[in-house]
C-alpha cells in the first residue's frame, strides 16, 4: 500500500509539475502535450474543467476508485484483469523510480527554498515593526494638520469678513462720491453719469430714511435734474445728428421725464435735420419762372448723382430716424407715420422735378440705374410707409413714360428731318452728265433709316425691363408699360403719326402755310406706306411684341390689319394726289397753249405744236419716275393698228364726206345733236376715279385728267378752219405716243374724239385736214 501511495503522489507529482523533463524539454515553459504524452499526461486543467466528470477515469481529476473498480469487475474477465492489475503494477514502479530521482535531483533547491523563507519571514518582522513606527509618526502628522487647518480656516473666515467690511466700506465710499462724479460727468459725459445713476438710485432710495443717504440722492437727484434740464435745452434749440439726437432722448427718457412731450421734441428735431437735407436738394434744382421765358439752365450734376445724395442723405437719415423714433418709443406711429408721409411727398416732388429737367433723351442707361437705385434705396423707408409704395412706383412709371414720350417726339423730329433730306436731294440740282440719287436709293435709305431708329429706341425703352433692374418686378412694368406705353403710346403712335404725316402732304398743305410738296416725294411717300402696308408693320409689332410681351389679362391692342389699313388709305391718298398734281401741271400746259392762241387767225398747220412734244415728254418722264417705285400693271389689249389709228374730227360712225356739208352756221343744232347722241353710246369715262398701285393706272389717271382739261379748254375757244385742223394735229400726235402708256388705248382715243368734236362744233369752217396730211406732219414732227 505504502508503494501505491507512494507510487500516485509521484505519479501526481511528474504529471502535474510544469517542470517535469518529459519529452526532453527540460525546464522550459509548459506545452500542451499532444498524441502520447497527452494521452499519458492527461488533459489540461482548463480541458479537464471544460470535460464532463468522469470518476472512472484513472488519469482524471474526478477518479473514483471504488467506482472504477467496480466497473471494472462488472465489465472484465479474470484475465483481462489479472493483465490490467499487471500493467498497473509497472506504471506505478515506473512512477515511483521517476519520482525519487525527481526527488534528488531537486533537494538543494528545496534546502535553498527552505533558508530564503526563513531569511524572509525575519525580514517582514522587521518591515512590520518598521510600519508600526511609521503609522504612529502619521497619526502625529494628522494630528497637527488638523490643528492647521483649523486655524487656516480660522484665518479665512476672518479675511472673508475683512473684505466684506472693506467692500462694504468701499460701496459706501462709492456712494458718498456719487455726487462728485454726477457733477464731473453730466457736463462731458452724460450717459455715465446717468450709468452711475442708474446703479446708486435703488440703494439710495432703499435706505432713504437715513439721514446721510437721504442728502446723498437728494443731491444727485438735483444732479441729474440740471443734466436733464440742460438735454431738454439742447434738444430744443440745437441741431443734432440722429446719432446725438437718439442718445439725449434716451437719456431723457431713463430720466423719467414725460414720453410725449419728448416724442413731440424728437420728431421736431428731426424735422429740422429732414427739412435741411431736402433744402440742399431743392437748391440744386433751378427755380421755376412763372412767365415761362427765361430758359431753364442745365442741372449742375446728373440724375444718379441727385438720386444718390437724395437716398444716402434724406431716406437714410429719415430711416434712421424712424428706427430710433420706434425703438424709443415702442410700436406707436401714430405721429411718426404722418410726419414721414409729409417728408416723403416733398422728396418725391423734389425728384419728379428733377426727372422734369431730363429734357433730352441723353443716357437712358443713367436714367434706369437712377430710378433703379431710387427704388432699392426706398425699400427700407417702404417698410416704414407701406403707403408710400403706390407714389413711388407711381413716380418711376411716369419717368418711364415721360421717356418713352420722348423717345416717340424723337422719332419725329428723325422722320421730319429724313423727309427734309429727301426734298432736298430731290430739289438740288444736278450738273451735266451726273445723276443724283434715284427714288429707290431714297426711298430705301429713308426706310432703313426710320426703321432702324425705331429699332434702336426699343432698345433703350427695353433697359425699364431688364431682369436686373428691381421696379421692372412691378406690375405696371410687366403689363401696362409693354402694351400702353410702348406697343401703343410709342409704335402704333409713331406708325399712325407716320401715315397722318405723309397724308398730310396731300390734305391741302396750302392751308398749313407749308409749301406745296414735290411730286417725287408724294411718289415716295406713296411707297413708304404701301410697304408699311405689306410688311414693315407686321415686322415692327412682332418685334415689339417679343421684346415687351403683353400680358393674356392687359389692356388691349390696337390689331396689326388696324393699322395697315391706315398706312393704305395714306398711300391711297398720296397716290391719287400724286396723279392730280401730276395731272394739272400737264392741264396747265395744255390751257395756256389753249387760252393763248388765237384760234380764228392761225396759219395752216405745218408742224406739231411745241406744247404737245413737251406734254408727250413730260408724260414719259412722269413714267420713267413711277416706274422706279411701282410695278408696270396690267393693260387691255391693245388693237395691232393702234399706233396708227387714224385721228378725225369725226367719230367713226361719223363719215366727214356725210356730213360736213351740213355743218354749217346756220344749222348748229345739227351737229349738236349728233355729238349728244354719240356721247350716249360711248363708254364713260371716269376722270378722276381711285388709281391702283401700279405705273400704268398712275399714268392713265395722269392722262384722263391732261386731255379732259384740253377738252374743256377747246369748248371754250372759237375756231377757224387751220384752228380745226390744227387741234386735228394735235390731237393725232398726243394719240401716236400717249396711247402706249394708258391701261386702255380706248380711253385716250375716247377723250380725243370729244377734243376732236368740240373742235368742229366751235368750229366756224369746219374742213378737216386729210389724214394722209396729218400722219406726214405728225411723223414730221
């Protein structure tokens, strides 16, 4: 038994020592035993903890022997346990020898293990008789410390009533110089003495029933009644910046003095300062005469200078002012807001007489910055006057307007001046072999010209609109001022001014005291507004309409056909007064020739007369110049003779053999009547009907009325036989070269044939030249 028991403590011994040689490791650190030597070894303590208990395991922690051997005969035959007991009893030898060498070999380490504790236990007797020394000496240091902390606090608590006593004497002290330092500081610096007031006025009144103190406030109340009295002073008979102004107020008012008495005191203060900035202003503006005849000199600077100095000083200070006035005075504007209304209408005046004097389209770029800034500027003071919004837009939309208008009596005076230009390159004479400008050059010149000063204008008018300009956010800007005043009040007036203007040339300018128009430009008028008609106004109104689009809800346009029938009916107008004046200066060559030949004594006939050669030449230059701005026409067809037709003083259904001898003095009334019923079947001739826009209807017009006027002429004159066959000249001349420019040769023929026939009714001899005869002058002539 003993060799068992020595055997398991060896054995539990080597397995359990970390310093155990096995494997050869020698005195290493511990490794985790792994294949036989775990198996031999057993597990870990942290396995063997982790493993459920086993007490039949030999090698476990938890063995049982009594278990195990129960087990054991429960489960083994005789010999396998004979083999076990055999195998038991050499592992346990194996254990025992390894366990005293074990033992040998470590007895010096043991014996040295054995002085090294002996050394230390005699060591700590020593360590503990020196603490206990130490612990006493600590209690005596704990001892005295808190003796000194005591008296240290002892100290403390008398320093803290010391300087409660010094600081007790101190405010004391302090208030026995509140007096002194009120009077040194009311004079030079009134808001600290009124701060150190402020501090000694509770303390005061709060030990007001001693004697000491109750002289002490009532010397500094006297004090501060002075300062007070002194500030009253000063706010009434001095003028004061805001700044200056709101600290003396607010010192009167923490002086407890009345708050309406001085609100009444603080806008009349500021009255003054107001009513001086907008003097400076007004002074720079020059005074208005009565009588209108003295000319208004140039302002000395321009408007945004003005519009600057006028928003920096007036609106700043009166802004200013206002915020002072209501964070004295809390939220009651019962007062402020009628004095600022009033102030603010003489600035509004000031600056509406200013823009007065912007007579001159100058830079409208200034002018749109000026308002612009004017109206950035008036946002603070609109907060205080919400009222005033309406009058200052109001005022930017008339200077828009006011500019507009002069934008539109510019382009007047540019149009009149055109017009001026082309009377006087129609009317300068022209050297020998060197041509002047013709129609087309003038009348595209005139147009370009016109067309792209309106152009321009739009482009000035377009600043009032540009996004970064802050009124053009204002309704009128978005809808009224693009339709009424620059769709309406500056295009559609200017187009309509234009036509009425060119219409005017033929609406009797004798009456207006102008001088009579030359034909060319009644020509060129003519065309201006027929191309007006077609196409110029409809291009104008689109891009106006693009670059001041109207609004879906606005106020209405006048329509675009509206204004072309105008330009049409001006065009009309000048067209057919062209013709008439054409037209006379022809007649009244005809008529002179006319009224001052003597009909009854003339020779025969040997040659055309020079009048007829100068009418047929007058009426191919009048072509040649019509042509040059109209198209050619349409005409009837023309006969293949008709330059050969022959010309009698008789119609044709009229033969001369038949009757010319029964023309004579004695039977009038026959010949009368025959012309009355030739009249009856001819086609009537409409003299002076509406000419179309076109060269041949121009010169047809022109010829109805030259040979009508000829017509009436001869009805008037008594005539000879050479009378009559000279009129028979004439006219068949006039009817070789003007038939080619007539819509209808049957018209020239038909007027000709009446020449023709009130020739030979006031004919005395009436004995018409033979045609042959009449063909060789005119081919002569």
């Amino acid at each position: 038994m003993a060799a068992v028991a020595a055997g398991d403590g060896a054995g539990s011994g080597a397995a359990g020592s970390p310093e155990a040689p096995a494997g050869g490791t020698g005195g290493g650190g511990w490794r985790r035993p792994h294949g036989p030597l775990q198996r031999y070894y057993g597990p870990s303590a942290a396995e063997a903890a982790e493993a459920a208990p086993d007490p039949t395991d030999i090698n476990g922690p938890h063995f049982d022997p009594e278990v195990f051997m129960t087990k054991v005969r429960s489960k083994c035959p005789l010999g396998q346990l004979l083999a076990q007991e055999a195998a038991l009893g050499r592992e346990i030898r194996a254990l025992d020898s390894d366990m005293q060498t074990l033992l040998y070999e470590n007895y010096n380490k043991f014996i040295s293990a054995t002085d090294t504790i002996r050394k230390m236990k005699v060591d700590f007797r020593h360590m503990e008789a020196e603490m206990d020394d130490l612990a006493a000496n600590m209690a005596a240091i704990s001892a005295s410390s808190a003796r000194v902390s005591a008296a240290l606090q002892d100290r403390h608590r008398r320093g803290a009533q010391l300087a409660g006593v010094q600081a007790l004497l101190r405010k004391l002290q302090a208030l026995v110089e509140v007096p002194g330092r009120l009077r040194h500081w009311a004079g030079t610096e009134p808001t600290r003495a009124l701060r150190c007031y402020g501090r000694a006025r509770s303390v005061l009144r709060h030990y007001r029933h001693l004697p000491s103190f109750r002289a002490i406030e009532d010397e500094s109340h006297a004090i501060m009644a002075e300062l007070a009295q002194r500030l009253r002073t000063r706010l009434r008979y001095e003028t004061l910046d805001p700044k200056e102004l709101t600290e003396c107020v607010e010192i009167l008012l923490q002086l407890e003095e009345p708050p309406e008495e001085l609100s009444e005191e603080f806008l009349s203060q500021a009255g003054t300062r107001l009513e001086a900035e907008l003097a400076m202003l007004e002074a720079e503006l020059p005074t208005s005469d009565p009588s209108g005849t003295a000319a208004t000199p140039p302002p000395a600077s321009d408007i945004l200078d003005f519009v600057d100095r006028g928003s920096s000083a007036f609106v700043g200070t009166l802004c200013q002012l206002a915020g002072s006035y209501r964070t004295l005075f809390g939220s009651d504007t019962g007062r402020l807001e009628p004095f600022a209304t009033v102030l603010a209408t003489r600035y509004f005046g000031l600056l509406e007489r200013r823009l007065a004097l912007e007579r001159g389209l100058g830079d409208t770029s200034l002018l749109v910055r000026a308002l612009d800034r004017f109206h950035r500027r008036l946002q603070a003071l609109l907060e205080l006057l919400p009222e005033g919004a309406a009058a200052a837009a109001a005022l930017v939309a008339r200077a828009a307007r006011e500019r507009v208008d002069r934008y539109l009596r510019a382009l007047q005076t540019f149009f009149l001046g055109c017009l001026g230009d082309v009377r006087q390159a129609l009317a300068a004479p022209r050297p020998p072999g060197k041509e002047g400008p013709g129609l087309p050059d003038l009348l595209a010149t005139l147009a370009a010209s016109v067309l792209g000063q309106l152009k321009a204008v739009l482009a000035y008018v377009q600043l009032f609109t540009a996004r970064d300009v802050t009124f053009a956010s204002l309704p009128y800007f978005k809808g009224e001022f693009c339709v009424a005043a620059v769709r309406e009040g500056l295009v559609v007036a200017f187009v309509r001014w234009l036509c009425r203007t060119a219409r005017g040339f033929a609406d009797g300018p004798a009456e207006r005291g102008a001088p009579a128009a030359p034909p060319a430009l009644l020509l060129l008028l003519a065309r201006l507004c027929l191309d007006y008609e077609n196409s110029t106004i409809s291009y104008i109104l689109t891009l106006t309409d693009e670059q001041f689009p109207p609004q879906d809800s606005g106020p209405a346009v006048t329509p675009g056909p509206a204004l072309c029938a105008e330009a049409r009916a001006a065009a009309q107008r000048l067209l057919d007064h062209y013709v008439q004046v054409q037209g006379a200066a022809v007649a009244q060559m005809l008529r002179k020739s006319v009224e001052t030949r003597d009909w009854l004594g003339t020779v025969e006939p040997r040659n055309v007369r020079a009048v007829m050669k100068r009418v047929v030449e007058d009426i191919t230059a009048i072509d040649v110049q019509v042509g040059q701005l109209f198209e050619e026409g349409v005409r009837r067809a023309q006969s293949s003779d008709s330059s050969r037709r022959a010309f009698s003083v008789y119609s044709s259904s009229r033969a001369p053999g038949r009757y010319a001898p029964s023309y004579t003095p004695s039977a009038p009334m026959d010949t009368h009547l025959l012309s009355n019923i030739q009249k009856l079947f001819s086609e009537r001739i409409d003299i002076f009907s509406p000419v179309e826009f076109n060269k041949v209807s121009v010169l047809t017009g022109i010829i109805k009325i030259s040979l009508k006027t000829l017509l009436e002429c001869v009805r008037l004159r008594t005539l000879g036989r050479f009378g009559l066959q000279q009129v028979q000249v004439d006219g068949h001349y006039l009817q070789l070269y003007l038939w080619r420019f007539a819509s209808d040769e049957r018209v020239v023929q038909g007027l000709l044939d009446e020449v023709a026939a009130s020739a030979a009714h006031r004919c005395l001899d009436p004995v018409p030249m033979e045609h042959s005869v009449v063909e060789l002058i005119c081919e002569r002539g």
